[in-house]
C-alpha cells in the first residue's frame, strides 16, 4: 500500500561539501513535495548510521550529488520505507544498478533535461571542427591572413553524420544534423527498427560500421560496462582520415590515450571534446594543444533552463516513486523483477490531478 | 534440450509460415499449427506449447490459464484488446504485439481521412456525380495549417500522424496522452494538454490512435462531443469502441460536429443500416487502416522477431505488459529489459 500524498517523506541528500554541480540548496527540488502537501526532508547528517535512521523514516530520496554506497541499498527498496532514489542529473555512471535491483530499489534520474543544450553543444563543436574554427580564429587574431589551411574541408550537406547511441539526445541530433541535409546513421542496440524510421535513422549492426562509414562520429551513450573505451585504437583505425569524432557524452567512453595518437598520427582530422577522462582536465593534456581540436569544460548539459527542470524533475520522480506509481525515466528497469507491480507513469500535471491540487 | 514448441493459432492449419520460420532459423522449434473451432480446442491446442502465436481471436482467461509451459504470447495485430492481458501476467507469459507494423499506414489513413474532411473530397464526388457544379456548396475550407490538430494518444501511431500533419502541414498540434514523457512532446514540438476535453474544445480534427482497453472504451462519449466546435471534425483510425457510437450519431445528427472520418466501427462488420452510412458529411472504410503489402508480411516478421527474442531469453521490443517481470523468476529475468522504452507509460 502506497501512502497518500500528505503522509509522505521525501529526504533530499544534496551534494557533501562543496555545492556540486546543481548548487546545495533543495529549493526547487522540494516544489513537487510541496505542491502535494507532502514533506520534504533535508538531510543533514554526516555518517553512515546517520544516513540508515534518516532512509527509514522517508519514503523515497532525492540523489543529487551526495554519492551512494551500495551497501546503503540494504536499507531501503524491499528492505525498508524507503522505495527509491530519484538522482538528480543525467548520467548514472556512479550506481551500482545490479544491487539496486536485488533490492528492489527504484532507480529514476532526470531524464532529458538537457537534451536541447547537449545536442546543441554537439552540433557547435561539430560546426567547429567541420569549419576549422580554432585554427583560423587563433591565425586571425594573431595577425595571419591564410587559406592554405583550409583543404580537406568537407561540404556537410550530403555528409554523413554517425551516432552512437540513439536515446533522447541522440535523437535530437539527428533531427539536427537532417536539417543539414545530412544522412544519418547510428548504432544502438535498444531501438527498436521503427523508432529509427520515425527518426529517418538508419541503423547499422556495429559500432565499427559507424566509424567507417562516418564523416563525423558523435557519442550519445551512457558510461557503463559496455561502453567504457568502446571507441578505441581499433575504432580510430577504421574510422576515415578525414573524419572528426565529438564526444559530449562522457570521457571514459573514448580511450584518451588512443584519441590522442590517432590525432598525432593523422588517423582522424580532428576532434571536440566537452569531457573527458580526468576532470578537470590536466592543463598538460596535449588534446588541448592541438589546433584540430575544440575543447569545453564539461558544461553541453547547461542553460538555467535546462538546470531548473533538472531540479523540479527530480522532484515530481520522487513524488511518483513515493506514491506508488514507477517514475517517468526509470533507469535499473529490472527491477520490475523483484518488487510489486505498481501505476504506470504519468505526467505531472495528472498526478496533482489526482491528488485534487 | 528439447525442441520447444511453437504453437500458431490462426485460420487455417496448412500455412507455410515462411517469415516464422526464417526468424528462428536459429533456434530449435517446431511449429504446430492449429485452427480451434471452439474455446475447448484452443485450450487444448496451447497446452505445454513453449510460445503462441495468434492469426486472430482466442486469447481468453481459459485459454491463456491453459497454457501453463508458455513464456511468450505473440499476436499478429496492433491492437490487443482480444487478449487478457492480466491473466497472461499472473501465468508470467509475455504479450507481445505487432508494434510498429502498420504504424505508417495507420497515420496514412489518419492523414488521408484529415485532408479529405478539409478538402471535401467526398462531398464534392457525390456533388458532381449529382450533377451540381457549385463550389460555393463546399464552403467554409478552412485553411488547414491555421487550425488545430488533436491527437488523442501518443503512440508510434499519434507520433506519426504529429510529424506528418503538424511538421508537414504546419498544424498547430496538441496531444493528449497522460503516459507520454514531456521530453517525447518537446522532441515533437506539439502541445501537451492534461485534460481530454480540453483537447476536444480547442481541435479542428481529432484523430484518435489508442490502444483499446478499460480506460478508453467510450473514453469519446456525450460529453466530449457537446464540448467540441461546431466545425470540428472528428477521425477514428483505431478501434470502434473507443468512441461511444449513439453518442456520435446524435452529435452529428444534431449538428454539434461537422464531420467524421471512420475506419472502425463499434460493430464489425459494420451493419449495412447503421446510420453512419447514410451521412454525407462521414466518410468511412472497412477497417483497413493498417493495410499495405509491406504490413501483410512485416506483421508476421515482426510476431516472429518477439517470440525469437523470448526463445532466446531476451526481453522483447514490443512486450506489452512489462509488470509480467515480477513474475518471472530470478534466472530466466531479462537482460534486455534495460532497453524498455521508458516514458511511453508501459
């Protein structure tokens, strides 16, 4: 039996020390607890015994930036009040999602709430690249006036614009990258053949065969154990010498030592980064030499917008987790495996609804 | 291992099954066709079969109680209203359906039925065919991409019909479907509203594309007609009992509506008397919405591909009842299930 909505707890464990990426206060995180009468906790404390007296007497968590020892999961999901955790960001790289489902925790994140900067930030550094940007803005500010350096620059239109991962963002970037009049084609084994002739995608068996065929390679997948270094020496070498590789992902998908000999070794014509595999990123790295290279400091996901509905997302999956319904972005979806059933999903403004708000 | 059986309950027993068997070649089956005459024999026929594969009807409590060795339940169609989904959960079969099969010629038809409303395509046959040259009978037009379009559900189907009419003919859209993710309707650029009848006052057509089930049996009835513009036209491409049908007769007759675009019926095949035949201002077709000469054999491949992944212990990418997972046991829990579409209200 799920509680009403006036009797639930909702404990916010915002980043340890430090303001972390989505800053320390909880106020907009708290809105959808708010707006259904429900309570909102702040967790204060600052020990693991701590933590297990505070998890029992809420129903769900608000991950956001505090970290999460799997060993916690023992007291919450089937083992407690507590059914879940609703993280804050985007990625989950951190989660150990195998024990939150033996324990039939309810993993959700803030799913999307990027999707328009992340994709826009690929298009800009894939833009940068394609045109030859850093070179020609560093020659011109220092006083050279040249076009020797222009060749090979390919046209776009007619180019042919690979990804891997088709979720949210990816799919985004190809509405973009159509709109440039460029064939698309991406591997993802999790879509499904008509999702990708929705998005005039054309779907390949293998990541190596996006790295042939593509004029730009651009990564939109999670980190975890299938992706870690999935783009490799192996991948550089297939992919054509003329080709860029963007990466507004995450660092650790990409082998950084290869990237950099393939970029030394003319394997591929250039590269743009927003991560990478340490951050922030050793001032020695020789990626950021390299005038073929455009770099950022990991920020594709931001916009106040985008941060705002981070924060007021992760706060109506609490509310849903709590009230028994599965969450809108559920991300260990095994777990259906080893908890009761519950009510679909369902948009915000129909859940106050239903509370009568 | 044994071979594990697949058992096709269809029309006839002499099918030569050749998408079926192409896409589990790889795998040890064999097929067993059966066409049951009764409940009794259907019951008979899913005993001890490891999947079923249904050409049409015979997915009752009975019959699915019956089937106490199977892991997957696979029909042909879209629409799986003739299945009892909760019996086959609490046995731990996994429904599948033909997701995506005619998904391109359903929101053709949507679109088709849309334009032709606008444009008065069957209102000006019969005109001319009546010997009457008078274009002013045809007016008002409206201007299509000034108006609104409403879907009702957001499916593969309703996605479709947004990027086709909403993109294509610039109309301003608006969706209804409390299961759909926000990031899905930003992706769209349409408008999501909370409330059906909202939907109903403020659409120039609403095209409804939902899945048949307790919640939406009748969900367009009385109340939802009295609310909808004088103008409106109102187009039903999915399933006839989505639409309470008295209800929809008396709007048109008493002129709360302009119009209606119908390819389903609440009683098919349609009876030769009911009214609807007889308006003007309704143009119909014999619930052939899904048909093409691709969705004939990709309805058969993709049945296949459903049962082939449960054979080979992965989650389908058309399982229809996701909560069946609590069912199943620690061993055989799906790996592929990490690739369920979430936010599609599953």
């Amino acid at each position: 039996m799920s509680p009403e909505a006036k009797d639930v707890r909702v404990l916010f464990l915002g980043p340890k020390g430090g303001s972390g990426a989505f800053g320390a206060d909880s106020e907009q995180q708290s809105k959808a607890a708010r707006d259904m009468g429900a309570e909102f906790v702040v967790y204060e404390g600052d020990s693991e015994g701590e933590l297990i007296e505070a998890l029992k007497d809420v129903d769900v968590a608000i991950n956001q930036g505090h970290g999460w020892d799997p060993k916690m999961f023992a007291h919450i999901g089937n083992n407690g009040r507590c059914k879940g955790l609703a993280s804050g960001g985007h990625g989950f790289d951190g989660m150990d999602l195998e024990a939150a489902v033996e324990n039939g925790a309810i993993l959700s994140n803030a799913a999307s709430f990027g999707t328009e900067e992340v994709s826009n930030q690929t298009m800009l550094h894939f833009l940068v690249c394609s045109r030859k940007f850093v070179l020609h803005d560093k020659l011109v500010k220092n006083g050279t006036w040249t076009r020797e350096h222009l060749a090979p620059m390919g046209h776009i239109s007619g180019e042919t614009f690979g990804i891997i991962g088709l979720g949210n963002i990816g799919r985004a970037v190809a509405r973009k990258a159509l709109a440039f009049g460029m064939k698309v084609i991406a591997y993802d084994p999790f879509v499904s053949s008509w999702d990708a002739k929705e998005y005039d995608v054309e779907i390949v068996g293998t990541p190596q065969e996006v790295a042939k065929r593509s004029d730009y390679v651009t990564l939109h997948t999670y980190l975890n154990d299938q992706t870690r270094h999935m783009v490799n020496a192996e991948f550089f070498r297939l992919m054509k010498p003329t080709a860029y590789l963007i990466n507004c992902s995450r660092g650790p998908v990409v082998d950084e030592k290869a990237l950099i000999a393939a970029l030394q070794n003319n394997e591929i014509a250039g590269a743009g980064l927003d991560v990478f595999e340490q951050e922030p990123v050793d001032p020695n790295n020789p990626l950021l030499k390299m005038d073929n290279v455009s770099v950022t400091n990991h920020y594709a996901s931001y916009s106040e917008l985008a941060f705002d509905r981070a924060k007021t997302q992760v706060g109506e999956e609490a509310m849903r987790i709590a009230l028994g319904h599965w969450p809108m972005s559920l991300i260990n979806p095994d777990v259906r495996s080893t908890v009761e059933p519950r009510k679909p999903a369902v948009s915000w403004e129909v859940m106050l609804a239903e509370q009568g708000k | 291992m044994a071979k594990q059986r697949v058992v096709v309950l269809g029309p006839t027993t002499d099918d030569p099954l050749h998408h079926e068997r192409a896409e589990m070649a790889d795998l040890d089956v064999e097929f067993i066709q059966e066409a049951p005459k009764s409940e009794g024999e259907a019951i008979e026929a899913v005993r001890g079969a490891d999947a079923i594969m249904m050409r049409g009807g015979w997915g009752t409590e009975q019959v699915i109680r019956a089937a106490d060795a199977a892991k997957v339940l696979a029909v042909y169609s879209h629409g799986f209203n003739h299945i009892d989904v909760e019996a086959a959960t609490d046995m731990g079969i996994i429904v599948t359906n033909g997701a995506g099969m005619c998904a391109e010629e359903v929101s053709n038809q949507a679109v088709t039925m849309t334009l032709a409303l606008n444009r008065q395509l069957v209102q000006s046959t019969l005109q001319l065919r009546a010997g009457d040259w008078d274009p002013s009978a045809l007016s008002p037009i409206g201007a299509i991409d000034e108006q609104t379009l409403g879907i009702i559900g957001f499916g593969n189907i309703g996605r479709q019909v947004a990027r086709k009419l909403g993109q294509g003919w610039r109309m301003d859209t608006l969706v209804y479907d409390p299961y759909v993710a926000p990031w899905i309707i930003s992706e769209y650029g349409v408008e999501q509203v909370f409330e059906l009848n909202d939907l109903c006052e403020r659409a120039d057509y609403i095209v409804v594309v939902v899945p048949l089930n307790t919640e939406t049996f009748h969900m367009v009835g009385k109340e939802q007609f009295d609310v909808m513009k004088k103008s409106a036209y109102y187009i039903n491409v999915c399933r006839g009992s989505v639409t309470d049908e008295p209800a929809m007769i008396d709007a048109l007759q008493q002129g709360k509506i302009r119009g209606a675009g119908l390819d389903v019926f609440e009683q098919e095949p349609v009876d030769p008397n009911n009214p609807l035949l007889q308006m003007e201002n309704v143009i119909t077709a014999p619930h052939s919405a899904g048909q093409s000469t691709r969705s004939a054999w990709l309805a058969r491949q993709r049945a296949s591909q459903q049962v082939a992944a449960v054979l080979r212990g992965e989650w389908p990418s058309a399982g229809q009842n996701p909560e069946v997972t609590s069912k199943l046991d620690e061993k055989s829990r799906m790996p592929g299930s990490a690739g369920l579409v979430t936010g599609h209200g599953e």
